[in-house]
C-alpha cells in the first residue's frame, strides 16, 4: 500500500511527467479523508513558497490558476481559502487561512483552483538538512541528517529532547510526540555513533554540535536507530 496521508499533507495534481514539481495543489483534511482544491482569492506568493517547501523543494517558482496555467480545475471538495503565509511558515498548516465547506464555497469554485509550480531541487539535501524515512507518515520515521554530501543515520538508542525538538521543527512541525529507538534496517546510508546535543531553544538542527563518527556504509553493526514522531498542533486545527 501507499504512504498513509496525514492531516495538512499536500500534493500536486495534473502536473505534466516526469516535472513532480508542478500541478493542481491540493490537501488533504483527516476529518473527512478526502483530498481538496485551494481557492486562489488571498493566496500570496509566499503561501506559494511554503506549500512548495512543504513538499520537499527549495522554492517555488510560479504559481496561478490552475486552468490558465494548463493544469485544468478540479472537482469535489475545495478546502481552503485566504491562504497567507509568512516568510517563517513551513507547513500550510500554520498560515492563516480560511476552511470551506462544500456547501458553503462563498465566491470559490474550481474555476479558482491554485497551481503552484517548484523548483526540482530538493529542500533538505543541504548541510543540516534533516528527513525522516520508512514511517507510515510524512511526520514520523528514522532520522538521516544530511552532512558531507551524504545522509547519516544515528546509531545510538535515545535522542535528547531538544535535539528531537530542533528536527520536528526544522520540517515544519509544531513539536515532537516522541523519539525511541528502533531495530536497524538496511538504509545504505553511513551511520553516526554519536547522539546530537543542540541547545534550547532551536529552530534548525544544524545548530546543533555533533561528533560523526562513521563506523562503516551499512547498519550491519548498528543495533539501533533513532525514530522521531512529530506532531503539528492536534489534527483537528483544520477542519472543514
């Protein structure tokens, strides 16, 4: 099966192959596990810029209405609208906005459905850049710290609270549910013997002071990996 979607995940529609970057830009409400459009009316090209960084790039580099940018409307449920971020907002989630019922869509219709378009280059594959991989969800996996032109692991059994906190909110997230170890698995990716130590309060885990120690390429010597869940708010800040 396909990766579990959460409360606020984002995706982008009737995009043109192989660009990923580009298309209709919808979201996902938990409440009613249905995906929806986004109103154009108070979007801003900031909002653009966080939904684009959002899903993992750099930045956006156009955004409009989907049917004049050639992305065509959607259907069913629009979500949102008035979406207006501000330069430090990472998730869609925390930018003001406005939820639309599918019976009361005021001066929306699909007409007025958002198109972003976003640079390829990925956001986090920069030095500090963090992700979280094999979860269920985009919010919760293992650890990989993006350093010396490579992704690390951590191979150790606990992570303090606010290095797990620096990471959650590196990604857009509000805090952190939990951080525990998990059995190794085949990553391919170095490993670090050391756990992070970041001072309090943090935004970026790149500030955080480390000692990586790689052992070897693989897991095969590790017993442990590090398992971070974030948590953006409660899953009923957006409701519709």
């Amino acid at each position: 099966g396909g990766v579990a979607q959460r409360n606020g995940d984002l995706r982008l529609t009737n995009g043109t192959l192989p660009n990923q970057y580009s298309g209709r830009l919808e979201i996902f409400d938990s409440s009613s596990r249905e995906w929806g459009t986004i109103c154009i009316d108070g979007f801003t090209l900031q909002s653009a810029n966080t939904s684009c960084k959002q899903m993992g790039s750099a930045g956006v580099i156009n955004f409009g209405v989907a049917v004049q940018l050639g992305y065509g409307a959607g259907s069913g449920r629009i979500s949102l609208t008035q979406v207006q971020c501000g330069d430090d907002d990472s998730h869609i989630l925390r930018c003001s906005s406005t939820a639309l019922s599918t019976l009361t869509n005021l001066n929306c219709n699909h007409g007025q459905d958002v198109a972003v378009e976003c640079t390829p280059s990925p956001a986090f594959q920069y030095e500090g850049g963090v992700r979280l991989v094999d979860g269920p969800y985009s919010s919760e996996g293992i650890l990989e710290v993006f350093i010396f032109d490579a992704w690390y692991t951590f191979c150790t059994e606990s992570l303090p609270i606010d290095a797990a906190t620096a990471v959650c909110t590196q990604l857009g997230y509000n805090t952190y549910i939990g951080a525990n170890s998990r059995s190794p698995i085949s990553t391919g990716s170095p490993v670090w013997t050391t756990s992070p130590v970041c001072p309090f309060p943090i935004p970026c885990f790149s500030r955080c002071y480390t000692r990586p120690l790689t052992i070897n390429d693989s897991a095969a010597t590790c017993n442990s990996f590090i398992y971070i869940t974030c948590g953006m708010y409660s899953d009923d800040r957006y409701t519709v």
